[in-house]
C-alpha cells in the first residue's frame, strides 16, 4: 500500500538514511525515512527500509542501497532533500545521488509568525494548481532525529530476549510499528528515549561497528 500510494503521491518528498550496528548479531543496517505531506497538508513520516548492510560502509555501497530502496519505492525523481549525518562516506554519496534523484533545493521563511502552509490549505480551493505547486516546492524538511529513534527502536526490538530474531524479522517489526503508530498520529518522539540514545555517543567521525566502519 505505501509503495503503490508513494508511486502515485504528486508531490516531493524527503528521506533520511543512517546506518547502525546491533550488540548482539553484530549486523549493520542501513534506516531510511520518508516525510512528506498528505492531501490534508499534514506532516507523514513513514519508515522505508530497516535491512541488513554488512557490506563496507563506502560511499558506493551507500549509493546503491539507497538506490534500490528508491527504486522499490519509485521515488528517484520525487526526492526533494536527502539528510545524512556529517560521517565522510555520506558525504562522498552525495554527487551520486544528486545525480540519481535531481533533489529541488528550497528555502526557509525568515518570518517565523506566517504559517506558509497553513495559508496555502485554506487557499487550496481557490488557487488549485498554485498550491499543488506550492506543496511540492514546500515540501517536508528533514532531519536525522527520526531514522536516530529508528534505530534506538530497533536497539529495543532486538534485545537480550529476542537476540536471534531474523534480520527479516526485525524489519517487518520496526516498520509494521512505525506505520501503525502513523496511522493515529503516534509517532511523536520521545525525548527520554533519546536522550538515552545519546548520551554515551561518540562524534560521529569516531564511531566505529563490529566490521571496522564508521
């Protein structure tokens, strides 16, 4: 249902990726996020992918996942921002990837008192094909908070009890939560539950996994 909706969604959307390590398979995984808005101007995140990534954490390897996971989802040509954090192999992806989806760049208001949005949805009626326009050019900023409690999600999934759950298993898990919790609008994140997950990090530049990887 999401990847038919996405294929037919008429506007642009924003994904973030990041790869995480487990404790316990000692496996890599690779989270993307999806944002955009829906047809009530509404904010949705939805999570695309939660797989194993056990390759060498190159910006080639990067790029090809992702482009798998575009091509599945048909959104290559819908992407209006993608957010990594700053480790150097997402760097070195961008131009590939620039390349591939042909992002649109767009701009923040400076006026924080006007809702753009909000003026646009109940504008809608009266000038239809502006603000189709408009939502597609205002489409959804990113951040890497969202794919962060992803993966602190799946820290929680996989866990001393279930430490031999499939790599199958655990995506189907943290992607059935996610969308369900989308559909009541639950998704909101928790700051303790972040908190936790950073409080012991490192600087992104010297986070290494089980393969040697940053």
């Amino acid at each position: 249902m999401l990847e038919n909706f996405l294929e037919k969604y008429n506007g642009r959307v924003s994904v973030c990726a990041d790869i995480w390590s487990d404790h316990w398979q000692m496996h890599s995984y690779i989270g993307v996020t999806c944002h955009y808005m829906d047809n009530a101007w509404t904010i949705q995140k939805r999570i695309l992918a939660f797989r194993v990534f056990d390759e060498k954490h190159t910006a080639a390897n990067i790029f090809r996942h992702l482009r798998i996971i575009f091509t599945e989802y048909k959104i290559e040509n819908k992407i209006f921002a993608i957010g990594f954090d700053n480790a150097s192999n997402n760097t070195a992806a961008i131009p590939a990837l620039i390349e591939l989806c042909k992002p649109y760049l767009g701009e923040n208001t400076e006026d924080k008192k006007f809702d753009i949005l909000y003026w646009w949805k109940e504008h809608e009626r009266y000038f239809p094909i502006l603000a189709m326009i408009a939502k597609q050019i205002l489409s959804t900023p990113v951040s890497t908070v969202a794919v962060e409690q992803q993966f602190s999600a799946g820290g929680n999934i996989l866990d001393p009890k279930r430490s031999l759950m499939s790599l199958k298993s655990l995506q189907i898990q943290a992607c059935v939560e996610d969308w369900t919790k989308a559909q009541y609008r639950q998704q909101e994140i928790d700051q303790e539950e972040l908190y936790d997950f950073f409080k012991d990090d490192q600087p992104a530049e010297s986070r290494t996994d089980a393969h040697g990887n940053d």
